[in-house]
C-alpha cells in the first residue's frame, strides 16, 4: 500500500521504535511507516487502516507492538475474532495485562457477554492501573446490558470514578456510559444530570452527550440549507433553523 511522503516512520512512539532495532534497518523503516499509518488512519479511515496493519503484520509477525497494532485495526473494523488472537499474542510476548479490558470487549463482539463478565472478575483486573480498570467496568457494564440486566449495569459503573469531581481521560465516557444505562432503564431524570456532567468533561468530543442532552431537552435541529418545497418560486423565507422546545429543564436527579 503506497506511503505518502511525509511519513518518515520517525512519528511512531520510541518504546516501539526500540522494538523495532530486533529487525535489519530497512525493514524497520517499513514497518514503522505502515504503523504511523495505523495510528493516522485508524478514527477516520479504519478499513484503510486495516490494509495497513495486515503489511505490518507481513513484514513483522514477530513483534509485539505489530500484533497490537494489527489487533487495534481489526478491532476497528468489528473483525472481533482476528482481533482478540492478535491481542492474544502481544500479550504473550510482552507478558503485561494492558490488553485485558479491550479482549474482554471483543468477547462481547463475539456475543459472549459471559466470557467478557468472567475477565472482569479476574486476577489480571488488579494489575490494571486506574485507566485500564476503569475501562474494564466500562465493558462489565456493557456485558451486563447485552445480557439484559439493565439494573446491575448501572450498579457496575457506580465507583469513586464516577462520583469524582476531577476530571480524567475516561471521566466523559464514564458518565456517558451511566446517563445511557439510566436512561435505558426509564430514570429520565437522572439521565439528563449525568449527559449534562459529561458534556462538562468531554473536552475533545469523544461522546455525542451534547446531542443526547439537547434530545433530552426537545431540542430538534434542522438542515440550514434544507429548503422547503412548498415555498413559491421568488417568495422570501428561511432555509432553516434549529428549532427547540421551551420546555424547562427538569430538576436535578439524586446523585450517585
């Protein structure tokens, strides 16, 4: 697959690049350039990002941080199974538990909630640091939804995290994942306080709780340059506007 220019292989993290001084010095070049490739492609593009990863894994089956990279793209692509064996041999040969929550997740992927609930409840789960544990409740309380218990999915993702003030890097997905499983099981109310607390800690727009929220509120936005067909040929009007409810906004759930 053809490199564009600017990519030197030198962007790739240097915990990697240390990996890569196993290979001839050429080869290392390439497989660097495929995996800057990934990690560009990877949120827009992860089809293309996929293609990229495959030419890695060809090239350098034998290092770790290829077979991770291949299972991140596979795992962006839903291909579940290609991706848990990938992660399955990174870890095999760095021996760490990083990957645990995210090959708890591809059970999921599979429709094996039981399995994903079973490495929630593992030893590894303690060697986790507090990124890591954090994202393996996410994928206990996703297991537990898929499995219909709406109730003990938001039990789950009850913790000192969640009720922290401080914001972190899985704080806005945190609360997200709450005010989602409050809102499936009907608390409304509490749904609102929890998209509204994630709209506070989503810096970068990882989550649509800015949308989920405005729903919550009636709030129905309309195509801006949508014209309306029964409008007479030359007769002034608008094109279009957001429209939203005057509704007032609901009193604050019981925190939690």
């Amino acid at each position: 697959m053809p490199i564009p220019e600017d990519v030197t292989g030198d962007e790739i993290d240097k915990d990697v690049r240390q990996e890569l001084q196993s290979l001839p010095k050429t080869l290392a070049e390439d497989v660097a350039k495929n995996l800057v490739m990934v990690a560009r492609l990877i949120d827009e593009d992860p089809e293309g990002a996929y293609g990229y990863s495959r030419v890695a894994l060809r090239l350098a089956s034998r290092v770790a941080a290829v077979r991770e990279a291949a299972g991140f793209a596979a795992y962006a692509t839903q291909k579940y199974s290609e991706a848990l064996a990938e992660f399955r041999a990174a870890r095999r040969m760095t021996g760490t538990v990083e990957l645990w929550p995210v090959m708890a997740d591809c059970e999921r992927g599979l429709g094996r909630p039981e399995k994903a609930l079973d490495m929630a409840g593992a030893p590894e789960v303690h060697k986790l640091d507090k990124a890591g544990q954090v994202e393996m409740r996410l994928v206990a309380a996703g297991a537990r939804r898929d499995m219909g218990q709406l109730d003990a999915a938001i039990v789950t993702l009850q913790s000192p995290e969640l009720a922290s003030n401080s914001v972190q890097p899985w704080t806005a997905r945190l609360r997200y994942a709450y005010a989602d499983a409050l809102l499936a099981a009907g608390r409304e109310r509490e749904a609102r306080e929890w998209f509204a607390k994630a709209v506070e800690a989503d810096r970068d727009g990882s989550t649509d709780a800015s949308d989920r929220l405005a729903e919550l509120d009636g709030v129905e936005f309309v195509d801006a340059l949508a014209e309306d067909a029964s409008d007479e040929p030359g007769e002034s009007g608008e094109a279009g506007e957001a429209a939203g409810s005057a509704d007032a906004s609901p009193e604050d759930g019981d925190k939690h």
